[in-house]
C-alpha cells in the first residue's frame, strides 16, 4: 500500500490489500468472526491486523418496517405451518461492525486464536490412571483460595460462611458479577476442607457439607438478593478450573459461561447420586471437554484415550 | 390480502399485510429477533404469525473475499491500533434468515414470549401425578414428525436412516442448521417407534435404539461432514419441545441453545445410567426449568411443588 500509485486512495481504506492468513475463530451463534490478515499500512511492509466482524442486533420498529413492505423472500422450505426463507434487506439494516487492530502482535492474534474442543470419556480407570497424576504433578497454586478462607484476602466481599472446618464453606460472588443486577447473579461457594480436589472425590462422608451448601446457600441468597432458590442453577464444574472444591450459583436466566451439560453436574443431582451410591464419582464415567492446546489432553493421547 | 387489486402478487408473499403486534423476544447476543404479527393470508380474516429473524453466520472465504475488496466502511472511533467501522457489504453476504408459522396458535405465541423461569425437581410420583396426565390431555401435534417418518415431508433432507421400526431412527439436519458450516453443526436423530414420550420412558428395552443413535449417528455424520464423534455433543433434552423420543447433536464448540445442564442429558450419560440401572429413568428426581406461562408449572403450583 501507499507507494507510488495513488497513495490518497491507498491509504483512505484501513483495509487496503487484505489478505487472509488464518480465521482464528468464529461463532455460528453469535455470528462473529475473528480474522488475522495482512494489510498494506503507511510502512514499507505489510501489517499484521486482527478484524473482527460482527453482525448488528436487530431493531425492533426497523424490521416490522421491513417486513411491512413485501420485501424479497426465497423459500426454502415448506412443512405444514412451518416454512423458512431467506430474506434480503436493504444495505442500511446490514451493517457490519467492524474491528480492526494494526499493528496486530503475536499476543493479539494468539488472544482470538479458538481452540479445538475433544470430548472425553473419562472412566473410574482412567481418572486413577490419567488425570489424578497430572493433577498432582500440577501443583497449579490455590494460595488465593486459602487466602479468602483465612480471610487474608476478599474477606469484605464475603457473603455468609458456615465456619464449620468439615462441613462449613464460604460464599462469595464471583469475579464476573458486578452485584449491580440480579439477571446475572453469579456466587462462588468455597468448602472450608481442604483435600476435596473435584466431583471424583466425593462420598457419602461429605453429604452434610453439600446438604449444608445447597440449602444455606440457597437461604443467604434469598435474605441478601431476595432471590428464589426455585431461580437457581446450582453447580459443579468437572473439571473444575482450581481443584479445590467449590459450587457455583447463578440465575437461571442467566446463560453463563460453563453451564453447559459436558462440564456442569447440578448439586441437586450430585447428591442424589452419592445417595443412591456412595461409590458413583468414583466409577462413573465422566464426560466432558478439553481443549486441543491443554496438557491433560496430551496425557490421554499418549495412552490411546483421544 | 389477496382482495380485488392482484391477488397473483398479494397471495405470493408470505408476509402481505404485515402489522406488528408484538416483539415476543429478543436477543442482542443471538442477533435473533422473535415477532408476533397479524398478515394478509388466503382467508378472509387476518392470521396470526410468528415470525423469527436470524442474521446467518459468516462464511471465512466470503468475508475474506469481501475485505480485500475495499468495501464501503465508515469510521466509528479510533483509540491507537484499535478502531471500529461500520461496513456496509453487498446483498449477497446478508441474507436473513426468515422463520414463519402461519397460522400461528396461542401456544406458538407463547412458546417465544420471553418469561421468568423457575426449577422443578420432578420425582418419579410427580411425573406419574402430574406430568403424565398434564402430557396425555395435551394432544399436541406431532404429525409434522409422522411427516418425516412416513418421508411424506423434507425426505429429501434424510442424511441417514436406519429403517428398523423398533430399533431404528433418521437422521436429519435441525432447522436451525443451514448446513453451510460444520462449526454450527445441528442434527437430529427421530426415533422410528412410536409411542416414547422422553427420557421418562427409557428402560433396558430401549438401549438397542440408543447404542444405534449414538453409533450410526455418529459414522453417519464422519462420512457426510468428515466431522468426528469426539467433536459431538450428543443428548437429550427434558422437557423436551415434542413428546416423541428424538436426539440432538450438536457441534461441541457451538453454544446451541438448550445444552444447559438443567435441560440436557448426555446420551453417553443415559446408556450408563440404564445399564447401572433399568429404571433410573422411571424413579429418579429430574431437574428442570419452566417457564412462568407454562401450563405444567401451574399444575406443579396446584400440588404445592413450586
């Protein structure tokens, strides 16, 4: 870009000479999608950039308008009361937002980059075999989870707790909630043991904590937020992003990361199955996802799991 | 419509008339919009429609090729190496995809309407006391799947049957799939045998239907998509939308709707949950949200449950 030619015209796109290098992820459902091209800038070289495109949200009176005034539909197809078409509207209702970074660096590009997701089906065995040793020889810090149960840190923002050593925990919000509106609302309950690495771990031995949890949880929900425990999602994540033990509260409205049913096990649901037995998270199977750049997937490739 | 002036043009587009009577949902995220209109049909009276607009997902090489075409773009903000434009690009990119059910129920109107949700924990008794009989007075039409079955509709859309009439199922694309990109991949498996409302319903008996689903649907889908087992997610939901037993997958980096873990269950997970025990399905609490305006939660309500 810019050189000899006609530098004004050249220089006037923030795009000129766009050449794709890779899509670094895209979202079907959000309809976005994060790019990493080169351009043409102002230097001799060609830049790295990141563009991200993303559709508009609808505006109500802006396509009843629309629809009013017969616009070009093709049919796709056709069942009983159902049919489906596409639609074209006009270039103003069509705008796409448009992000640019340029100079993009290696650290951009590597933040949009989306990983491949693998299912695993992680058997009793393989959790003894696999992950429990990877687990160990991570020694991935938790010093801030004690830090809060110590009240060394965050001890302001803590909720109710129920100081009990073995069947006591702390409830806090979580990071993601700004504790301005209750659509989000989003808690951490953080169990007082320690030892309690995940799901795998539990027996009928921490019933009274999970029954503790559930239920006063629940209570100190409703008496702070006046929330509903019949408007909460209570749940595990396996596996979990810290191994040591903690339950998540949020709305039930409220589609936040990680409620999915390849990561979340419902508390309600968890202890109904240590009830019926004790034994159940040590020799079910567990399904969930791993990423392709995480080293727990590496672990089960090397033994033929993935 | 339709009328003196010229019913040739008035009759052929589905939308003649439109007037809004209400936006029943809406969401900024999705960029998905749900509207409640009255429109011209073939009848003398105005017929209520529902009518859904979706911007459609980008496609990588349209997109890359549209950006290194200089499009239209007009300037939003500039902070150092980020700005933000908006671009205008040609029709061709911009289809919407357009849902219409004409003639639209109360039932339709309210599916879409968005509504608080509350928590039910189904017992095995209160299926039997409640939601069974509220499912058997329902008489919901189901013909639309029959349509399928019987290949009287979309059987030009079939990616795989097993014809089995006990053990058998067929698999089809979910119309929330346009097919165009495997990363929003959405197919459903529809059960040949007749008569299995849900989950509710599973014993030992059904688990040569479920192995099938889950193996043939997914080689079904390596073949078509190159798309592998590993990379599926693969359930059901409860509730369900229509009593007649079917199996969603979905692509496992697709946030579809209804993955969450108070609504799906896991096929894997079902399979052993039989195996360990034939009626787990029968006797089980299950866990699940509805919405404000549903008829079965006002039957919970009756019984004291909610």
């Amino acid at each position: 870009g810019g050189g000899l030619g006609d530098p004004e015209v050249s220089d006037s796109h923030p795009l000129a000479g766009f050449r794709l290098q890779a899509v670094l992820k895209e979202s079907a459902r959000d309809k976005v999608i994060f790019l990493h091209g080169k351009v043409d800038g102002d230097s001799q070289e060609p830049q790295d950039t990141v563009v991200i495109l993303e559709r508009v949200p609808f505006q109500a009176d802006a396509v009843s308008g629309l629809l009013s005034q017969r616009p070009p539909v093709t049919l796709q197809l056709k069942n009983d009361i159902y049919s489906v078409y596409h639609l074209t509207p006009p270039p103003a209702l069509n705008e796409i937002k448009t992000t640019v970074i340029c100079p993009a660096t290696e650290k951009h590009i590597k933040k949009y980059l989306r990983q491949d997701l693998f299912l695993i089906h992680e058997t009793g065995e393989d959790y003894k075999a696999v992950t429990l040793p990877f687990i160990e020889a991570q020694s991935f810090s938790i010093q801030w989870v004690y830090n809060i149960l110590e009240k060394k840190a965050e001890a302001d923002r803590i909720e109710y707790e129920n100081p009990d050593p073995e069947h006591g925990f702390i409830l806090i919000p979580d990071f993601k909630w700004n504790q301005k509106q209750v659509e989000d609302l989003y808690l951490i309950a953080i169990c007082h043991p320690r030892g309690i690495k995940s799901l795998r771990d539990l027996t009928s031995d921490h019933l009274p904590l999970l029954r503790n949890i559930l239920i006063e949880g629940q209570d100190a929900i409703l008496k702070r937020y006046g929330f509903h425990g019949n408007k909460l999602r209570i749940y595990l994540h396996y596996q979990p992003s810290y191994y040591h033990l903690h339950v998540h509260f949020t709305a039930l409205g409220h589609d936040a990361p990680g409620i999915s049913v390849e990561r979340a096990h419902l508390l309600h649901d968890v202890i109904q199955n240590i009830e019926s037995d004790p034994r159940y998270y040590q020799i079910r199977t567990l399904t969930y996802a791993l990423r392709a750049d995480e080293a727990l997937l590496a672990k089960f490739r090397e033994v033929g799991k993935c």
